[in-house]
C-alpha cells in the first residue's frame, strides 16, 4: 500500500526570507538562465510526481503576456491544514523557503528538487502567482504576490481529476530580461521525455502559435538515436543496459559513430551532471577494462599496448541516467555526483553487461574495437606530434609563437588575448592596444575544422599549434586551465560570412578540445562596428543597419556623413581602440553553454560531414542568423 501524501508530509526548514533580495543566490542570474530557472523549479513538482508512478503528462505554456502555466496531472498539492504550521499545506509550500514533500522519503523515494526551495522561490520573484489543486473531488485555488499569500484558498469548481496547475508572471523589478525563450523550455521538455519513458510532455507558446509534443516509450535509447541521427554508426542498434541495485536505478544507452568526439551526458534524478562523478566514473571504467580484456582474450593487443579511456570514448554517444533516493552532489549547482558506492555499482553492471555483449556480437565487436584501436595508434601519432613541437619551440629558443605580440602582465586573471584574423587586421590591431594587458595573435587564413579531424592530425596544423601555444593550457590530456595565460580570449573576427565562419571554427575547438575555457567565462566574441556616422566633427559608430536607422532617425539628415566599413581592416587604430578594443567602450560577448546537448548537437549538424542536416537548420534559423547564440 502507497504511503498518502498529506499535509504531514509537508516538512518545514524556515520561512522566505531574503529570496526577493538576493535572488540570484537562488536561481543563479537574474537574466536569462534564472528567467528560465523558474519554470525549471515549477517543472520539477510535477516531474517528481512522474518519477513516483502518479502523473504521465505535464503541459507548458507560454501565454501572450509572458506569464507561463505549468499542469501536471499527478496527485495535487496537499491542501488541508498543516498540523505544525495551521495553514493549508500549499500556503506552506508556496511561501516558505524548504518545506516539501522532498525531506519525506515516505512521499518521494526520488527526486530531482532536492533542496525544497523550489517553488517557493518562484513564487517569492512572481508579480503574482496562482496555484489551481484538483483533488478529493474538488478544485481549489489560490493567489500570491510577490511571494506573500493574496488570497485565502477556496473551492471553485468540483472535478474527478487529479493535479495541479501553476500560473505565474515574473517580476519586472527583479529580471532584467522578462520574454521566454521558446527553444530554450521546449529543449528541456523534450530532454525530460528522454529521461522519463513514457511521459507525455507537451509545450504551447500563444505569442506565435509555436508548439510541440515530446514523448519517447524508447527512453534513453531513443535519446541517444536522435544525437546520432546525422552521424554515421558504426553499429545499428543502441545498446541499452539497465538495473536496480540497493534502490538505485541505473540505465545506460550508447553506441558508437564514425566521429573523432564524444557526447557522453550524465543524469541523476533527470539532473544533467555537466561535471560528471562517481556514475561516469565508472561507466568509463568499466568500459575501458571490458574492451582491453576482449582484445587481450582475442590476442587483438599489439606489442602489448592497452587502450585508455580517450580511445574508448572515441566517437562515443552515450546517456547515463540514475534515479537515486539520497544523492550526494558536490557544491550547489548540482553537477558533479559524489556518492562513493555508486561508482562500483555501475562498473560492475556495464562491465558484465558489455562483456557478455561483445562475445554475442562479434560484428558489432569488430567495429567499435578497431575504432578504438586506430585512436590508439592516432594517440601515439600526437604524442610524437607533441614531442616534436617542444623540440622545435626549445631549438627557437621561446615557448611562445613568433607571431604573438604578447603583453606586459603576467598575472592570467587582468590579461586579455585577441585572436585576429588576417596580418592587416592583427597590424592594426598591435598599433592600437594596451600593451600593458592585451596580447594580439593573428591567424593566417581559416583554421582546420577540428569537427573532422583526429587531434593528431590537429597537431600538425601550424594555425592550432601556435593558438594551443599561445593560450598555454594544453589540449587534450594534457589540458590544464591553470597553465592557461589569458582569462579573457576574445575572438575579434570582420562581421562577414567569412569572418563568422571563423569564428565558429574556433568556437568548435574550444568546445570539442578546451570546453573549460568556455565552462569557466574565459571566451568572448568582440562586436566591431559597421558604420561610422560623422555629424559636425563628431563621429558614432553603429554595429548594424537597424542601429544606423534607428541614429539616422535621432540626429536627423544634415551635415551626415556615413561610412561602411567592409572588415576591421579598414579601421586605423584610433578607431579600433575606441570601438572595439578599449574596456571603456567596446561590447563584448561572453560564450556560455546553457544547453549542453543542444549545443553538442549544433556543432555536430554546422561542423560535421553531413550536408542535409546542416542546410535545414540553416534554413529554420535564417532569421535568427544575425544573433546565433550556442
């Protein structure tokens, strides 16, 4: 017999206090990711109903006021009094900070709002906030403002369902950004139909009629088939793993594509682990022990070689995800799990699981082994590449690339490097610096597209090695942002097609090869002018033609002189200082990862060998092209 879910349920830690204050203590920004956050927060009551066998289907929208609607069809928030606190037991989850039914083990085995400060917090950042409960019969409903309860709860309506529905309109005084991103929730809701079969998730936006249903009876093997829907497979079927052991639910998909990258991603309790942790731990573990013990069976192994865990991951796609009643994360964002006895349970079932699937699939075997074997041999290829290009930067006497006209501080935090494309840019670029703390490196041409490329035959591109020089954290293996010698690298590419593909050539290396330089906001695109406008001696630069417009139409059409500027070397070094070089002026636009496998999969479909995939993308986001943001 189910345990009930009553107001008893309902544990209480402390009240509200503070959230509206200091808010992004709580969602992480106030732009943005924390506008986003709070559907998040108003997703997980009604995923943790899922994930306790009571609700199938959950419903978005996004209404033409930017207010969102949150519906589950799951038990409904408790609404008789609270025994300690002698209010109805949704007032208490709605306005006081960690009370939910989280802290009961009786209520969730499993769940992903861990801290129970969910709701309340969107709640406590809303202009308003309405909550409609549907259960004993009965629907009811009540209001909050700004956090503080606006109406006393009351019946409206009778019903024989079951769940409940939140609607609420952030507030104006706190985000600094208020209109929803459509792709942004829809992505999550598609991720949550992965990561739970058989829900129904469905999203709606009223501003524009936009809407999509997600639901996936495969799991976690279908998410993997739709990340390697435009790769080439080395194998047909996804193998799938999964098992209970001591209430922790595992399951693993993967399967291996003709790729030089991996897109591995982590879940507990649908909590996509970005850091990884003891889970991913022993995936790889038991994977690269499984592989070496079917090579060393078969006498496959040459000269006694053994493969690491890089050349096992080689055109990896895999989905980790765990359900876990008492998960351990190390820090507050949730993104690195720690539970110590998880790491042998999930080695000891992929390793048997694995072994017993390469023997039964000898093509299958074949494949991915000598996918893995010529990694090796590629490994061992960029090793020498590697001892190679120290012998030659010691025989030159330096350790740094002749073409860097590097700066006087050596403290990594106050130093910037600008990556220029083209001698007369990086010309004009040298003149105009502050030598005191930007370094200038200009590239000749367009770099290789890593995206197709093994890190051996990186290595032997004369543009990679001079940058991987030129930033000093390695690559690779070998990669430690301690050593990196710029906290600030700003690609400061002409605002043309060929300047952009530059542009997301670079940004493909970081994220394949050096993905903690943009983890850490180390990454940044400059924003050069395209116009100058002179007016009586006095000179405005514009970015674009709507700005040029919207300047034209404010200072009127007297005495205007406009210039177009066709790339960045056109502009002398007064100007490149003023515009786009000097702290005190210039725009700058950090790179951030707020999706992970929306942005794997993007380098994958812009970079990749496939044609098809990439013209429909650029198709559907033509519009949008002039703000791309991954």
């Amino acid at each position: 017999m189910k345990p009930e879910y009553k107001a008893e349920s309902i544990v209480v830690l402390k009240d509200l206090e503070a959230v509206r204050k200091r808010s992004a203590m709580y969602i992480g920004d106030t732009g943005v990711k924390g506008l986003h956050h709070l559907v998040k927060e108003a997703l997980d009551n009604g995923i943790d109903e899922a994930l306790a066998g009571y609700a199938n289907k959950i419903n978005v929208v996004i209404h033409t006021n930017n207010s969102v609607t949150v519906e589950d069809n799951g038990r409904g928030i408790p609404v008789d009094i609270h025994p300690e606190i002698g209010k109805p037991a949704v007032e208490v989850v709605m306005t006081m900070l960690h009370a939910g039914g989280k802290f009961d083990k009786r209520t969730y085995k499993v769940s992903g709002g861990l801290h129970g400060v969910g709701i309340s917090v969107t709640n406590a950042l809303s202009e308003y906030l309405e909550v409609e409960i549907k259960r004993d019969g009965k629907i009811y409903k009540q209001r909050y403002e700004k956090g503080k309860t606006a109406s006393s709860l009351e019946i409206i309506g009778e019903t024989q369902e079951t769940g409940t529905k939140v609607t609420f309109l952030p507030d104006n005084s706190i985000f600094t950004i208020l209109e929803f991103d459509y792709d942004i929730l829809a992505n999550r809701l598609k991720e949550l139909a992965f990561l739970n079969k058989g829900l129904r998730l469905t999203i709606k936006d009223e501003r524009n009629n936009r809407e999509n249903e997600f639901y996936y009876e495969g799991g976690i093997k279908s998410f993997v088939e739709e990340l390697n829907k435009i790769k080439n497979k080395l194998h047909q079927n996804v193998i799938y793993f999964n098992k209970e052991v001591k209430n922790i639910q595992v399951e693993v998909a993967f399967q291996y594509n003709d790729s030089y990258s991996e897109s591995v991603f982590s879940f507990v309790n649908n909590i996509n682990t970005i850091e990884g942790g003891t889970h991913l731990i022993g995936f790889y573990t038991a994977l690269t022990r499984a592989f070496n013990d079917y090579l060393k069976k078969k006498n496959l192994q040459k000269n006694g070689d053994k493969l690491t865990g890089d050349d096992i991951r080689e055109g990896l796609t895999a989905i980790i995800s765990l359900k876990i009643p008492e998960p351990q994360f190390e820090g507050q964002t949730k993104t690195k799990l720690g539970n110590l006895e998880v790491k042998g349970i999930v080695d000891s079932m992929i390793y048997d699981n694995f072994v017993t699937f390469l023997e039964e699939n000898p093509n299958v075997a074949k494949a991915v082994t000598s996918k893995a074997l010529d990694a090796l041999r590629a490994r061992e290829a960029a090793r020498k590449a590697r001892e190679l290009a120290r012998r030659k930067s010691v025989l030159e006497s330096g350790s740094l690339p002749g073409k860097l006209a590097d700066c006087q501080e050596r403290d990594p935090s106050k130093a910037e490097l600008f990556i220029v494309e083209g001698d007369s840019a990086g010309g004009s670029s040298r003149q105009a610096r502050a030598r005191e703390f930007q370094a200038i490196l200009p590239l000749k041409g367009k770099i290789l597209n890593v995206e197709k490329a093994r890190l051996d035959k990186m290595l032997r591109s004369n543009e990679i090695t001079i940058l991987i020089s030129a930033i000093g954290s390695g690559i690779g293996e070998e990669f430690n942002i301690n050593k990196a010698r710029y906290h600030k690298i700003i690609i400061m590419a002409d605002s043309d097609v060929d300047g952009q593909h530059l542009v997301t050539l670079l940004l493909t290396l970081f994220y394949r090869y050096m993905k903690p330089l943009i983890e850490s906001g180390y990454i940044y695109i400059a924003t050069s002018p395209l116009y100058k406008v002179n007016k009586n001696k006095k000179n405005h630069y514009v970015l674009n033609d709507n700005e040029l417009k919207e300047l034209l139409n404010k200072i009127g059409d007297e005495d205007i002189e406009v210039q177009r500027f066709k790339g960045l070397g056109e502009l002398n070094p007064e100007q490149l200082w003023e515009t786009t070089l000097n702290p005190e002026n210039r725009i700058l636009k950090k790179v951030t990862i707020e999706d992970a496998v929306l942005a794997d999969t993007i380098f994958s479909t812009l970079m990749g060998e496939e044609v098809e995939p990439r013209r429909e993308f650029i198709m559907q986001h033509a519009n949008e092209a002039k703000n791309l943001d991954i």
